[in-house]
C-alpha cells in the first residue's frame, strides 16, 4: 500500500511539474517575442535622402509573406512575399528618398514565374528614372535572368555567370522499393500516358510520353528567360544559345567580353560607384536600406492608414499542396480555401474576387470542395484567376471555372488528369521483420489493408473511380472553357504544358501577374484604379515576427544550409509521404522535379 501511494504521488507531481514548466516556457516565449519587438525593430523606419535599396532576394519566396512558428516540432516556417515585393517596387518607384536599387540576387528560391514578376516590377521600378546596378559572386540562371533587367550588371573577380541552359532531373525510387519488398499498386486515368506522377514509383527512367512533355515546356521556359535577356541586353537569342551551348562563359572576364555583364568589381568598388551615383557627399557613408525591411515597413504603413477603408477587391492567396480538411500553414486546405472564398462572396463591400494559384494539386475530393465555392461565386461577381509558377492538376482544377485565367508565359499548368496509390507492405514485414497479418472481415471487401493485395475485382472498383474523377475533372474544365470534353481530353491525359503552350490551346487567357488580374477583375466591376482596395485572404496578422525572424537569420544560417543532395532525398521524403497519407486519390503534378 505504501509502495503505491508513493508512486502515485510522484506521478502526480511530475505531471504537474511538467505541465507546470510548459506554462513557464511559453510563457517566457510569449515575453520574448513580445519584447523582440522592441529590441530589434523601431517603430518606424527613417529613410533618408539619397538613400539606395539594398535588395538580397535570397531565401525562400513565396506568394505572401508569413511566418509561423509551430509549438510542436520547434519549426520555423519562414516566406518572404512576392505581393510585398511587388507593392515595395511601387512605393520605392515614388518615394523621393530612394535614388534607386543594388540588386544582390546569387541565387533565387522560387519558380520561373515568381521571378519573372520580380524582374517585371523592378522594369517598372526603372520607368520612373532611378537606377538599378546588380552585383553578386556567382549568378544562377534565375538570378542572372532577373539582373539582366538592372541598368548595369557587375561581377565579382573570381565569380562567374552559370548560363548553361535549363536542365530537369527527376528521380526515381522503384529500386529502393524493391530492395524493400514494398510494392506500390498504381491506378491511374485508363488513357492518362502523361500523367507520370507515378512513374518514379514504376519505372527507372522516363516514359517516351513524360520525357515529350518535359523537353517541350522546359523549351518554353528557357525561351521565354532568353527573349527577355536578349531585350534588356541587346545580344540575340541565337548569340545566348551560342553562348550556353559553347560554355563560352567560363569566368567572370568572359561574360564581360559577351557582353551579359557590365564590368569586373570587388564588393567595396560597387559601393563606391553607388555612392557617387546616389549623390552621398564627400566623407558620408553610403545609405543603404534593407529592401526587406524597407518592403515589409511600408506595406504594413499603407495597410494601417487604409485599415477602416471599404475594401472593394479579395485577393486570394492558394499556395501549396491541396489536402483534405483545413491544411496547415503552406498548404491548401480544401475547407479552409473554400470559407475564404464564401466569406468574400457574402461580403457585400467585395465586388471582384482574384485567386492566386501556386500548387502543384494533391487531394481530388478537396479540389472539388473548393471548385464548388469558386462556380457560386462566379454566379454573383468577377472571379479571376492569377496563377503563379504553378498551377497544375489540382491546382488547374480550382482555377477552370474562372472567368478569366492570366499566367506567366513560364507558368506550369494543366496535368488534367487523375492517380490512385495503394502500397502493398505485407511482404516487407514478413521478409525484412517477420510480421504477418491475418483478417477476418464480415464482407468481401472489408479490410482494405496495406498489407495485402489488392484483388483483381478490387483494382477494377478503383479504377473505374479513377475514370470517372477523370471524366468529371474534365467536364468540368469544358464548362469552365467554353471546350467540349472529346477537346479536352486530347490536352489533357495528365499532360502538363508551359504557359506560352496553354494559352495557345485554350488553358489560359492571358499573359500577366497578379496586378494584371487585380486590374481586370477591378474593370469587371466597375472600379477605376485609382478606387481599388485590396482586402487580403488569408487575413495578414499584425505582427513582427517575420522581421523578429530576419534579424537573427545569420544565427541560424549555417546550421539551415543543406548540400544538393540533402535538400533532394528531403524533398522526395516528403513527396512520398504525401502522396501516401493525404487522400487515395490524388490530381496532382506528375512528378517531382529540380529545374538547373
């Protein structure tokens, strides 16, 4: 009795400390975010005279900014956003205290189509006379495409300009699982040749059919990247393949001599000329300010002063995978999306909704879940569409409704089609650890278990549910269209397509980014520019945990960094794991690739 009165006391009160040390630690936690604020950040930023905007577009970017810190796992989710990238370019274009911009961008986290929204608005930013000079070590493609807007473009000594062409690498599993005696049991569209998702799961190299589609929209894209340097620098497009193809650009005195840069400088003798370009006086130190900063600062400051303004457009921001329920933060939620897009239709003050699409797809049920709110909505204002750099699958399936639909040129879209995924583990338990399973079931089909085979008569069942999701998806892109389905489909199989090759075949409208469809819905409901107010979804909290975050970066920048390799295995984990666990069947893009 005396044993178990003491072990009973000592449960209860290591419970209780534990609990007890919990409410301490966040509460510690809540007083250091709180006090953060005043630590690192003023409460208003000072821009002076001559000022030039030092803008380092490393890190990840996304759509809009966020961050968010899970109490979970200790993760720290961190974006900065394209939509405050673009509104920074704006007001930087008309503040009288910027001269203009030093572009450092070695290397850009984010898609084709982001990047040329970025390269698009600091062309914008130009048009208002101030300069831009781009300086970096090394230069990607991505990197080199969006510097080739500045007015001058240097490069370090040692550094040089990667301008090799575009190049996809998918990798593929079936190997591995077969050293692991798992087998995955794949159903897909009956005539979805294009849809690959499920190739790296069968095959050990590319199917005729995805390696087709692959070449044709990496060509559209690298197109697109070369029309644009071929503007802004004044060399053919035929000179730039020569270019690439000869690997004439070997070091940085090389991209001088062809012209893709301006001349060859140490990080300090930039400065100096930007000094003297920005007018800083005899013995001043050059006044750079942190565009992030400077982006996030003046965004929240327009966002205050129009706080009791009627907002008269919702701008909707759908990144991500698409899931079942509500998602988390980086993910679509098929619920949550769908309230987003309710709450803008019943929100008399709202007369035009915009989408921003950027996923790949993912969850069929959920994408259906959100298509249903985006028709309703359409029933009643403009709805438009603004896709990002993808917009695929599922990510196709929320935006064919639209009224109009704008994309990048490099946009990746389409991938109409449908797969199912059921893994068959029953032999890797037995071989690899000696565990069998054994059912007993009041019906035929009762235990559909991953540990044992599908049937024939159940492989039939799924699908024929895959055809007809198949058939459904595309039905609903022929309303959505203005196609019949027989035209449809020959576009579709799971076939994805750059921008430049849907708008020819009727995926998309028009050309054009987020403030393209902004303009247009607002044009649809009446609004003139200068009247439009933007009400944003998901609603941006007023916090600084974003710049909190920023601030210590270099702290944690070491420890974050991951090799090729590293960041390639923790992707394809992921991907496995998505396409495993969020629904059974999926529209989803057909497979996970690395553009270099």
């Amino acid at each position: 009795m005396t044993f178990w009165k003491t072990f009973w006391a000592s449960l209860l009160s290591s419970v209780l400390a534990g609990l007890i040390a919990m409410a301490v630690f966040f509460m510690i936690l809540n007083a250091m975010l709180a006090g953060f604020d005043d630590l690192f950040t003023p409460k208003k930023l000072v821009v002076k005279e001559n000022s030039v905007l030092h803008m380092d577009l490393s890190g990840d970017i996304g759509d809009y900014t966020y961050a968010d810190f899970n109490p979970a796992s200790f993760a720290i989710n961190k974006k900065f956003g394209l939509y405050e990238i673009l509104e920074g370019l704006k007001i930087a274009k008309e503040d009288k205290n910027i001269e203009g911009i030093f572009l450092n961008c070695g290397d850009l986290s984010t898609g084709m189509a982001t990047t040329k929204e970025i390269r698009d608005g600091l062309i914008d930013f130009k048009t208002s006379g101030k300069f831009i000079y781009a300086y970096s070590e090394n230069y990607s493609k991505k990197a080199y495409y969006v510097a080739s807007a500045a007015d001058s473009v240097f490069v370090f000594p040692s550094g040089m300009i990667d301008f090799l062409g575009l190049g996809a690498e998918i990798m593929f599993v079936k190997g591995a699982l077969e050293k692991l005696d798992v087998q995955m049991q794949i159903i897909r569209g009956s005539n979805n040749k294009f849809k690959s998702a499920v190739e790296p799961l069968m095959y050990e190299k590319m199917s005729d059919e995805s390696r087709l589609q692959t070449q044709t929209y990496i060509n559209s894209l690298w197109n697109t990247m070369l029309s644009a340097i071929s503007e802004s620098r004044g060399i053919s497009v035929s000179e730039l393949n020569e270019i690439a193809d000869s690997v004439y650009i070997r070091k940085s005195g090389d991209a001088v001599d062809y012209k893709m840069a301006d001349g060859i400088m140490y990080y300090d003798e930039v400065l100096e000329l930007l000094k003297s370009k920005a007018g800083t006086k005899e013995g001043e130190e050059l006044e750079l300010v942190n565009f992030q900063k400077y982006a996030l600062k003046k965004t929240k400051h327009e966002r205050t002063l129009r706080k009791l303004d009627k907002k008269n457009i919702a701008l909707i921001f759908a990144e991500g995978d698409i899931v079942d329920g509500d998602g988390e933060v980086g993910e679509i939620g098929g619920n949550s999306l769908a309230e987003l897009i309710r709450d803008a239709r019943t929100d008399s003050t709202i007369k035009a909704v915009i989408l921003r699409v950027n996923s790949p797809g993912g969850s069929a049920l959920a994408s259906d879940v959100i298509w249903r709110e985006v028709t309703l909505t359409k029933a009643v204002k403009p709805f438009i569409v603004s896709m990002g750099d993808v917009a695929a699958s599922g990510g196709y399936y929320i935006s064919c409704a639209a009224d109009k639909i704008f994309a990048e040129p490099n946009t990746i879209t389409g991938s109409i089609g449908v797969f199912g995924i059921v893994p068959y583990t029953g032999d890797m338990f037995k071989n690899k650890l000696g565990i069998s399973f054994d059912h007993v079931t009041t019906n035929d089909h009762a235990v559909l278990s991953t540990n044992r085979k599908l049937t024939d008569s159940e492989l039939l069942i799924f699908q024929e549910g895959v055809d007809d999701i198949y058939l459904d998806f595309i039905t609903k892109v022929a309303e959505g269209r203005g196609m019949t389905t027989a035209e449809v489909d020959s576009i579709g199989q799971g076939r994805v397509w750059a921008g430049t090759d849907a708008k020819r075949i009727g995926l998309i409208d028009e050309y054009g980014g987020i403030y393209d469809a902004v303009f247009y819905g607002a044009e649809q409901a009446g609004i003139a520019k200068e009247d439009i107010k933007i009400k944003i979804y998901p609603e941006k909290e007023e916090d600084n945990l974003f710049e909190i975050l920023d601030n210590l970066e270099n702290i944690e920048e070491a420890s974050l960094k991951k090799s090729n390799l590293e960041m390639q295995l923790f992707e394809i984990y992921n991907y496995l794991m998505t396409i495993e666990g969020k629904s059974s069947i999926q529209a989803r893009m057909p497979y996970l690739f690395w553009i270099n």
